[in-house]
C-alpha cells in the first residue's frame, strides 16, 4: 500500500508543477532540435519502462519455473497448502502486486512526459516554438498526446505473455509458433481491457471537439460552461445503456444455448426477482480466463456473460453459484450506484474547477492534472466501494442457492484458472477482495450487508447533495457572470483578428489596426496575459525592441499570469533584454 501511495503522490506533485509556475523551461521546444531532443528522450523513457517490465517477469519466471517444476501439470487444485503450493502462492501475491505498483509507475512516467518534457507543446505547437506543427484534428490530436501513454502500456503486455502461460495451467490458444500465440494474446487484451477503457475516452473526446468546431455550440458553452457539465452526464449515461450491446460483439459472445443449465438460471432469476434479458457465453477458445459478469442496469439491456472457460470447466452447481453471485449486483442495484458516484464526482471536480480557475483549467497541459484526479478516485474510493459490493454480491449468492460450499469451491476454481493468488495484501485488484477474504466472509453468518447498503446509500445521498449545491452554486455564479463571458468572447475574436493582422504583411496601417483591436480586446477583458504580449509584439513592430511601452506592456503579462511555461519562456527573452 506504501509504494501505491508513493506513487500516485509524485504524480500528484508532478502535476502541481503547472498550476504553481513550477513547470521546468528546459526542455520546451523552442528549435527544432530541441523538440527532436524531447522526442528522442519520450521515446527513450519509454523503452527504459518496458525493459523494467521485462526484467520483472524475468525475475518470476525463474522462480515460479523453480517452484513449478515439482508440481505435477495435472495438479487439480494451486491452492493446496503444500510445502510448494504455498510458496508459488507467495510468489503469485508479490507478483500481483509488484505488476500494479508497475502500472502506476507508467502513469508517473506519462506525467513526467507531459510536464517535463512538455509533450503536449510537441503536438500542438505554440506560435514561435517547433514540434509536430499538427492542425487541430478532432479526436486525432489528443489522441496523439495520449500515444506515449497508450502505445507504452499496450506494448508492456508483450513480456506478460511468458509469465501467463507459466501461471494459468491451462493451455494457451494451440498455434503454429510463439509469435503467433504472441499476437492472438495481444489481439484478446485489446479487445478485453484495452479497447473497453479506450473506445469511452474517444467517444468522450470526439464528442466535445467536434461540438467544439460548431461556433454557437461553443459560444454557448463558453457563456454557459455548465452545459458542458449537463452534456457529460448525458453522454455518461447513453455510454452505461449502450455499452452493454457493444460488448456483445466485441467480446465475440452468442447466446446459451437452450438447455437444463439455461433452465436452472432462469429459474434463479424468478426467485430473485430479477429481470435479465439473455445469457451470453464469451468465446475465448483454450485460453484460460474464468470469468462471468453482468452488464446493464434496466431489464431491456441487462446481460450475465460467462466466459465458455467456466462453461467447460465448472458444474452446473457451481455455475448456477456464480450466476447467482452476478445476479446480487442487479438485486442491490450496483451499477446504478456507480453511475450515481460517476455523477457525483462529475459535480464535484465541476465545483473545484469553478473555484480553482487556473488550476483546474481546460487544455491539453492540464489534462494529466484532471487524470490525476481521477486515479486517485479510482484508488480510494471506488476500489473500497466495489470491495464491498462485491462482498454483498457474495452473500446474496449464499442466500440465493443455500450453498456456502459450492460457491466456495467455484471461487478457487475461477481463481486457479486465471492464475489469481488465494490471499493478497495491499491492493493487488481495484475491483475485488481476495478469494481468502470472500470465502471467510460467506461464511460469516454475523454479517448484514442489507444495513451496510443504508449506510453507503446515506453517505452517497450526502455526497450527492455536496456535489448538487456545488453544481447550483457554479449554475449560478456563471449565469450571474454570462454578460462577463460574453464581453471575453468577443474580446476573443477582436484578438484573433489582431493576431491575423500581425502576422500578415508587416505594414504601418495592419499594425496600428492591430493595436486598436488588441486595446479593445483589453477594456474587454483586462486579466488576459496573452493580448498584452501581442499588444507589446503590435508596439514593438512599431517602434522597435527594447522600447518603454512594449516592456509595459509584457511586465503586465507576466504579472498577469507567471505559470504558464509557453509565455513565460516567451517574456523571458522579451524582458532580458
């Protein structure tokens, strides 16, 4: 728990790094050299993490293959407390953890490159600075800013091979080499993991970008910023009621086919009182992932998918166990919740953006801030909250089927065919508890989860109200400031009209226009660093460098705003001279 910590505070501090002015100049790219010379270093931290991925699995493999060797292939049961067993579960539980320590390391590698290395000046390129030089593309652009990141983390799986097929003792996909075992293994973790967290993100971006390249949609949001709030709770919610048929197929499912098994849970789902609309079965082959979960929270898009790995393998018993286990999170309506703490931490981020100004500010500089932001939600709230909610899906199950010792024996099953440690310390899973702490907990008769559900449902409905009074709050204050926004955009395009003029012929008449707009612009909006420096560049095309009223003016930018790294390189070489 101590090196999550760690972790997740260097990359918290790192990202403080903007907001408080503290964000290095060294390796802006100001030439082209030294925006080749960031490229080259990006490129070369990110070598340097996949070779520390592949010296720890190195490390394990040559324990696990020395623990292993004496273990007969046919071994029914990994978590017999025998001598070797129990020193290979040892080994499981440092690897699980050591490979999420690795993880966050790559998100304190990818903040590094943002705000060291300034990798978002890299691709959208400041005036009078040298990167890709790229145009504005929706979805494209910032997609690219993510590249290091995504490209990094999907290339780090290619060592995790050698170790999955040592730990999951059954057989990988049959294929006619290594290599093409090592691309069907990458091709089902970007359909399993990859694409799941990826293709929300884009839609999420591609959205507002283009909603963005539409003048009155973006005028209205920049008068009224909180209907960009109103728009993502929105497109939160079409994405929770879609997803579910997305998944369909890029999971490769079909139905279950009709049968006593199809039969049985049917008929658990009449005693439980809950609405599925069809049982999926997850084609993945030979591979052994063991796995089942529910999809969808309204009866018309709510799916149980099984993996065929748990068909095969598991009972109907056993199955009807896990099913019921699935059925527990639609019974104490989960995914509603997290929707609802979605929509919670939605309004609490609007409110501190409301509050923070700068340094919660839109752009590509602080996108790293807010993915801060949502690390440690995922660390420390959600993870705690599907902890418990798992453990009440559990109990249902008991309750449901009146079988502790099926559901039991389902567990470590799942749990030796995908290779998961019987007991875990620290957090080895966002989502669930150790199969050690679930199979003592159904036992525990003394346990309530029907009063531990009131007591997350008050602490939610408190935080809702937080989060709403917050969000009323900035409703408010920016309908109160709407003629304010509105003065600032349109001292945004008399700037914008000044710049093209700046930037066309050098002639007296454009220039002295130029500095008519640009004065315009600042009665409009007297708080903005940049219409200052152009109106110093305006002043000193006029009357040369080094002239009194052009220092004016970039001494007032600065004042203005002293964090960002772009204008402060800028107004360095402006002031020195």
């Amino acid at each position: 728990m101590l090196a999550q910590i760690i972790l997740v505070t260097f990359s918290f501090i790192i990202t403080l790094s903007y907001p408080l002015g503290f964000e290095p100049l060294l390796f802006l790219p100001t030439d082209h050299s030294s925006a080749l010379r960031s490229v080259i270093v990006i490129l070369l931290i990110s070598i340097l993490y996949i070779l520390i991925g592949i010296h720890l699995i190195q490390s394990y493999l040559s324990l696990l293959s020395t623990q292993m060797s004496s273990i007969p292939k046919e071994s029914p049961d990994i978590f017999r407390l025998e001598n070797n067993q129990l020193q290979i579960q040892k080994i499981l539980a440092r690897y699980y953890r050591h490979l999420f320590n690795y993880r966050l390391l790559l998100l304190l590698i990818y903040f590094i490159q943002v705000y060291i290395f300034h990798l978002p000046l890299l691709v959208k390129t400041p005036i009078g600075f040298s990167g890709l030089g790229m145009k504005e593309i929706p979805l494209v652009t910032n997609l690219i800013i993510l590249s290091p990141f995504l490209f990094t983390f999907l290339v780090s799986y290619i060592p995790f091979y050698w170790m999955e097929r040592i730990i999951h003792p059954a057989p990988m996909p049959m294929t006619s080499g290594w290599m093409r075992g090592l691309l069907d293994y990458l091709v089902f973790q970007i359909r399993t993991y990859f694409l799941l967290a990826l293709l929300p993100l884009c839609v999420f971006i591609l959205f507002f970008e283009v909603l963005y390249y539409i003048p009155s949609c973006r005028n209205l949001i920049m008068v009224y910023p909180f209907v960009e709030w109103g728009l993502s709770v929105i497109i939160v919610l079409l994405m929770y009621i879609l997803a579910p048929f997305v998944l369909k197929y890029l999971w490769i499912t079909e139905p279950m086919k009709e049968g006593s098994l199809r039969l049985f849970l049917r008929s658990l789902c009449y005693r439980a009182k809950v609405k599925v609309k069809d049982f999926l079965v997850w084609k993945v082959g030979e591979r052994a992932f063991a796995n089942a979960l529910l999809i969808g929270f309204l009866p018309f898009n709510r799916f149980v998918i099984f993996t065929d790995t748990i068909i095969r393998k598991l009972s109907n018993e056993e199955i009807a166990s896990v099913f019921a286990h699935e059925i527990g999170h639609a019974k104490f309506n989960h995914l509603p919740i997290y929707l609802l703490v979605v929509c919670i931490y939605l309004s609490i981020v609007s409110t501190m953006e409301e509050i923070s100004g700068s340094v919660f500010a839109v752009g590509p500089s602080n996108f790293a801030f807010s993915a801060g932001l949502l690390i440690i939600f995922l660390l420390f709230i959600f993870s705690k909250l599907s902890h418990r909610f798992e453990l009440q899906a559990d109990w249902f199950a008991r309750e449901l089927t009146n079988d502790t010792d099926t559901f039991s024996r389902a567990l470590v099953k799942i749990a030796h065919l995908n290779g998961i440690p019987f007991r875990t310390t620290g957090i080895a899973s966002l989502t669930h508890p150790s199969i050690e702490k679930r199979i003592i907990s159904i036992k525990d008769d003394s346990i309530n989860p029907l009063q531990e559900m009131r007591k997350i449902i008050t602490v939610l409905i408190i935080l809702f109200a937080i989060g709403i009074s917050g969000i009323t709050l900035v409703f408010n204050n920016q309908i109160i400031s709407a003629n304010q926004r509105r003065l600032k955009l349109e001292a945004s395009y008399l700037a914008q009209q000044a710049y093209a003029l700046l930037n066309s012929q050098k002639e007296t008449e454009k220039i002295q226009q130029s500095i008519s707009y640009l004065s315009a612009a600042i009665k409009l909006d007297p708080n903005h660093s940049l219409y200052y420096i152009l109106l110093g560049d305006a002043v000193e095309c006029l009357k040369g460098k080094n002239n009194p009223e052009s220092m004016r003016f970039y001494e007032t930018a600065y004042r203005l705003n002293p964090v960002d790294p772009v204008e402060r390189y800028y107004l360095s070489g402006k002031l020195n001279h």
